[in-house]
C-alpha cells in the first residue's frame, strides 16, 4: 500500500502527535509498504486565529513564517525510517500530495483539506489523536469526527465521545511505547524521592496545576525534589527550586529523568492518549495524574496510579504525599503500571491499523464500518 499522513504544520521540536505518525510510518515501511508524511508550512485551511492570543504569540508566529520560507525542520529527537518519505512542502494544497492508496488526516485543521483530494490520493481517513478543541471552536471541531472520514481513535474515551457526537464508525487503535527505547535502567526498588513533570505552557497541559501540587507538598517535604523538561528555549517561569531542562535529548529524558525519578507527575487537562506517563512508566516511574481521558486506557486509580479530577492540584498533592510517605505503595504501583503499560506496543498497533486499511481497500465504497474489525483485536 501507498500511505500517506498530512501533519498540520513544519515541526520544529518534539510533538506526541507526530512521534505517533513516526512510529507508525516506520513499522509499515518495515512491512513492506510506502509511506510519506507531508508537512505543510501552511495549511490551505487553516484553523481562525484565537481571540485571545496575546501579541507575542501573533509575533513569533509571523518571524516562524519569515524563517520557515527559508528553512526546513528536520527531526532529530525521533527515529525515522530513511524509507519513510518526509516532504516539508509549501501547502496542504492536491498538488503537494502524493497519489497512494490512503491517506490520512492527523489533526482536526487537517481533515477539510483531505475531504477535498481526489479519489488518487487514496482512501480519505481520520487518525484522532485528542479532543482538540484547544486548537479550535468547538463546533468546527465536532464537525470534523462527524465528516465521512474512515476514522482511527488513539483512545477508548475518544471513541465514547465521538458516539455522544453522533459517531458510530471510529476504530479503535491505542498508542503504544518503544520498549527498546524507554526502558528500565535503574532498579524501582533502590530510588530516591524525586519526582518528574513534562511542562508546557500551554494551559491544556496543566502545568499550573502541577506547580501549585508541588508547592503544597514542598511545605510537608521541604526538601523536595522535582524536575522539569520541556520544548522552550529559555526557562520559563516556574519556581527556581525545581530543576528544569531545555529541549533534553531523548535518551539524557530516558535515562537522567524517567529512569531517575520514582514519581511521574502529568496534571494535564486533556489528553489523547498521554505518551509521557506511559513512558515514565516503562522506565520505572509510579504515576500520580490528573484524569485526562487517554491516561485512562493504563492507569486505573489505585492499581496502576494514582488519578485525581482534572483541575484539582489539591487532591494531586495529596496523592503525591501518599506515595512519597508509603515507599512500598509508590513500588507496588510503579511495578503494576510497567506490567500494564508492557502491553501496549508500536508493533501491535502498527499491525491494527495495517488491517483497517487493507479491509478498507479491499471494500472500497462498501459500507463496512472500521470499528467491526479493531474491536475485534483490541
């Protein structure tokens, strides 16, 4: 087969959604098939600007445009097949898209341009990677899951959402880890109290919410220690007691935080599926989280982790002192959520959605919905 994945912009740095187009593209050009991701620097579409987007933002974005007309991204923090075919093209526009067999749209600003390609761009698909209408006006973005799409959720509340949308035809094909990549370095048993947080200043993610959490336990355990990783250049504005690194290398993430942590904090708001916990996880980490939806596919609140409502760092406090006080307890769950997340592999998923596609092919125009076929395996 001929597959190709649309992403909505260049990508300069380290993004959950194109490591999962990544992993995917490189495990079905080891299967044999051909594979591009188009990368437009505009999109033909493009999503309205937000109301409230403070001048800086509207400034960076117009210097990005005036750099990226010169330049083109190259990603160095995920590992790309050499097969898989990167095109950093001028627009979402037909004519910067290859004919194949399928393609994808891999964000809701994505799916109008993908609705409009002709039948040689191959079967038209919907990979839901989040509820993302932190990208966008709500009703535009629901207008999207209902759009005659052969639709792919990353997530089981994805797919409950959408049928409370109207959608009765989303597949489901969780995300999953390299586990030859986040991996255990340093035993679980022997680790000191430290614990880990991806920030991002993006308000969706929560990261007010996990610095107000860690100010509450600091007061019980002054001397707390925490560590931040993050994609800004510069360090932004987060208390100076917690450690923060810029743009770390992947492995300095899996081996100098994952590996050397025992907590993994993720006080995200909404998540498709949430890749870092789960990474945590696979290298040793116990996860205190607020309830972002994906997160729910392996951590199960009291067995796997420790889940508290979203928005509530009050309740993330208390089950961070919870397992910083009861080391056996923060064990026990770190070793259950590394035996859970073990299930969830590139390879599997990479297989699913293989399926999905050859039965689509095979059934062009024929009403077989994709969710008959994934729930079957999943």
């Amino acid at each position: 087969m001929k597959i190709t994945f649309l992403a909505p912009c260049y990508c300069w740095g380290p993004s959950g959604g194109t490591r999962v187009v990544c992993e995917y593209s490189n495990r079905l050009v080891a299967k044999g098939h051909e594979v591009s991701i188009v990368f437009p620097r505009r999109l033909k579409y493009p999503p309205p600007p937000l109301a409230a987007e403070p001048l800086y933002y509207k400034l960076r974005g117009m210097a990005r445009g005036a750099f990226e007309m010169f330049c083109k991204p190259s990603i160095n923090w995920q590992p790309v097949d050499p097969r898989v075919k990167s095109l950093c093209v001028p627009s979402s526009d037909v004519s910067c898209v290859p004919d194949g067999d399928a393609i994808f749209a891999t964000a809701w600003p994505t799916v109008r341009s993908v609705l409009e390609y002709p039948a040689a761009k191959g079967e038209k698909c919907y990979l839901i990677q989040g509820y993302e209408t932190f990208m966008g006006p709500k009703d535009l973005v629901d207008e999207t899951w209902r759009a005659p799409l052969h639709k792919v959720a990353v997530a089981k509340w994805l797919i409950e959402l959408g049928e409370s949308l109207g959608c009765r035809d989303i597949a489901y094909v969780p995300n999953a880890i390299n586990h030859e990549r986040y991996r255990l370095i340093e035993p679980i048993e022997g680790r000191r109290p430290r614990i880990a947080m991806a920030f991002s200043k993006a308000a969706v993610k929560g990261s007010s919410d996990g610095i107000e959490a860690l100010e509450i336990v600091r007061k019980k355990y002054p001397g707390l220690r925490v560590v931040f990783f993050g994609t800004t250049n510069f360090r932004p504005s987060i208390p100076k007691w917690i450690e923060y690194h810029s743009n770390p290398p992947q492995e300095f993430i899996i081996q100098e935080i994952y590996n050397k942590s025992s907590i993994f904090l993720s006080p995200s708001r909404s998540e498709g599926w949430s890749l870092p916990p789960a990474e945590s996880a696979a290298c040793g980490c116990a996860i205190v989280a607020s309830d972002s939806g994906g997160i729910r596919d392996y951590v199960e609140n009291g067995v796997t982790g420790m889940l508290s409502p979203s928005k509530d760092p009050k309740t993330l406090a208390e089950n961070l002192c919870l397992l910083l006080a009861k080391d056996d307890l923060r064990i026990q769950l770190a070793l259950a959520a590394r035996k859970r997340v073990a299930e969830f592999s590139w390879d599997r998923s990479a297989s699913l959605l293989e399926g999905l596609l050859l039965n689509v092919i095979r059934r062009r125009q024929v009403a077989t919905p994709l969710h008959s076929f994934a729930r079957q395996a999943g």
